[in-house]
C-alpha cells in the first residue's frame, strides 16, 4: 500500500462497489504503453515475456500507488494471431505492416482458431502476466485485461480503410468479420475471467470522430452488448472506453449496459456524467496528452483537480483517469503530480469549498 494511502486498492475498490468507506476516490491512469519506463525495461523488453509485462506493472504500482494493474492484451492481437504483420520496434509500440486479409473473398479462409486461448502465444503471455500480478500483488491491487473490441479487431484483419468502406460497400463482410472477432474474443474474455482479470474494452475505431452514429449503430452497438452479456454472465466485470469524441454515440454504448464507461479527453467530462450518471459510473477523463506528457506538475495538478470538479458527485460513482493510454512521453514526474492531485482533491470526504 502507498504510503500515503489509508486503504489498498482492493479495499478501496470494496468500499466504491458496495457503497461502504473510501479514504480517497479510485484513481486509475492508463499506465499500459509506457510502464515499461518505471522498471527501466524498452517496450520491446517489456513485451517480450508475461513476467516483464508483470514486473513493469508492478513497478508502477509501488512508485505511484493507483487502483489498477493493466495487462495490455492489445488491440491488434487478433489480427496477429491469424497472420497480419507486425514491426517490432525498440521502444515504441508495435504498429501494423501488413493486413492479413489482402483478398476480402478469401475471408472464410481466415483461420479463427488461431486467436483461441490454447492455439494464441500472446494470450498465453499476456495470461502469464495476469497470474503473476495477482500472485504477487493481487492481496493489494486488482488487475484488468486492455484488449480489442469486435469493430477494433476486424480492422487488424483487414485495415481500417478499407474497414470503414466496407460499411458502405460490403455490409456483409464486415458482420462476418465482426462476428467472427466477437466469438473468438469472447473465449479469450472467459480464460481472463476465470483468472480474475477485470475486462477494459476498448473500441478505438468505433470512435464517433471517424464513424457515423448509424454506422455504429449497426456495427458496433449489438456485438458489444453481446460482449458485455458475455462477460456478465462468467461472473466478470467490464469498463468500455472508446477514444476520441464519443458525444454523439453516448446513449449508444450505454446500451451495451458495461459496469462503467471511461472517456476521453474529448468529451466534455461535465455531459458525459448527465447522461451516464442515473446508470453506472463514469471514469476519466484528464488531457493525457497536453496535460499529462507536454504539462507541467503544476499543470497536471490544475487538470485533475478540474476532473475531479465535474465528476466527483456522479450519481452511481466517479473514477479518476487519463483520457486514453499514456505513452511513452509522459513524465514519469507527471504521473506523481497525477497521484499527489488525487489525494489532495479526492480524499474524502470531498469538499470543493476547501480546495
């Protein structure tokens, strides 16, 4: 536990679930890509093996104290696992070279049973990771799996582009791309869950800055709900992130009826909480780029404070976060600052008069 901290995680965690104590709001920066930074591991480093990615996590987690862990099962790995080829970089985060799926007729050749969690290398590291979280830290802290949603997973098959064109021109090869991604998800959203992993959606390409509300509609929004009733029904939990402006699609994702919806910086954080607070907890939503990587301390303390302004009173719960993934930018100064903030604004019980 931080020494500046009255709870563990865990208890914190207890406290915001069953309406019982809290010494401070949950706080949950998106350490993902660049926890590599606090252990002195390259991302390549870090990547490389489940206890690297466990041992950077960890790191974290004794430098700043935050309410969760997060094994990054990545937003591509479906792709990944059924052939579409990634660079390897040193110290950045992998991008893709080359789709899978150049030929959209040759889409019932792509083999699905590559992405399931006894045939998927990944998997089985970023499962290896998971375990050794919750066997080291896991009395402490809880720890969540960052993975690719269906819409997400469908582009590292076959592209974004010619994803998005597709909606228009192929309906039906991006519903059997989709569904194929929602099944196969679903099996690798189970083992986690039978591992204890908490389950962190996230749809980047679902995002209302690139797609129409009735493309999301019809694309997005039921294979999502499925995902959700999926993880529900294994005895999981879920937080559903989109990046980007999410304004227009809010009703929709609430309609997947997650156990909470983080968001970006893009939205404004005081008219997501109107519409999502008589549901479920929002989470969010501090600059994690102009605050967090280019801010100064000083800075970063001004942005939570204004976060924790327009969400602490949420109706079913607040969370503090960064808007999105912090890279490898971010100071790891910053993300002291980001802590410090946090039990400064949200020790309760919280009154804005004092601040």
């Amino acid at each position: 536990m931080h020494k500046d901290d009255q709870m563990t995680p865990l208890e914190r965690l207890n406290g915001f679930l069953t309406g019982g104590e809290m010494d401070r709001l949950l706080t949950m920066p998106f350490i993902c890509s660049m926890s590599g930074r606090a252990a002195g591991m390259t991302h390549r480093e870090k990547r490389s093996s489940g206890r690297n990615e466990a041992d950077c996590q960890i790191a974290n987690y004794k430098r700043f104290g935050h309410d969760l862990l997060i094994v990054e099962h990545g937003l591509h790995t479906v792709g990944k696992a059924m052939g579409t080829v990634m660079a390897d970089p040193e110290d950045a985060v992998p991008h893709i070279l080359e789709y899978v799926l150049q030929d959209p007729d040759k889409v019932d050749e792509l083999d699905w049973e590559a992405v399931l969690p006894q045939n998927s290398p990944d998997f089985k590291l970023h499962l290896e990771a998971l375990k050794i979280c919750a066997d080291e830290a896991g009395d402490e802290v809880p720890t969540g799996i960052l993975i690719g949603c269906p819409f997400t997973a469908a582009a590292s098959i076959l592209g974004t582009e010619k994803l998005l064109k597709a909606c228009r021109r192929n309906p039906e090869l991006v519903h059997k791309l989709v569904r194929g991604c929602t099944d196969v998800l679903k099996e690798l959203h189970n083992a986690y869950i039978a591992e204890g992993g908490m389950i962190l959606l996230c749809e980047p390409i679902a995002t209302g800055s690139i797609i129409p509300q009735k493309t999301f509609a019809e694309f997005v929004e039921p294979y999502m709900t499925e995902i959700v009733e999926n993880v529900h029904a294994h005895g999981g939990m879920c937080c559903y992130h989109i990046c980007g402006d999410t304004t227009k699609i809010l009703g929709n994702i609430l309609a997947s009826k997650p156990d909470m919806i983080s968001i970006d910086n893009r939205v404004d954080l005081s008219f997501a909480k109107s519409i999502i607070e008589p549901f479920m907890p929002v989470v969010g939503n501090v600059d994690p780029v102009d605050c967090l990587v280019l801010g100064t301390p000083e800075e970063v303390e001004e942005g939570v404070k204004e976060a924790i302004r327009k969400g602490y009173d949420a109706q079913h719960g607040y969370i503090l976060a960064s808007g999105c993934d912090l890279n490898l930018g971010v100071p790891l100064e910053n993300l002291d600052a980001f802590m410090a903030a946090a039990r400064k604004y949200g020790s309760f019980p919280i009154n804005p008069a004092t601040w």
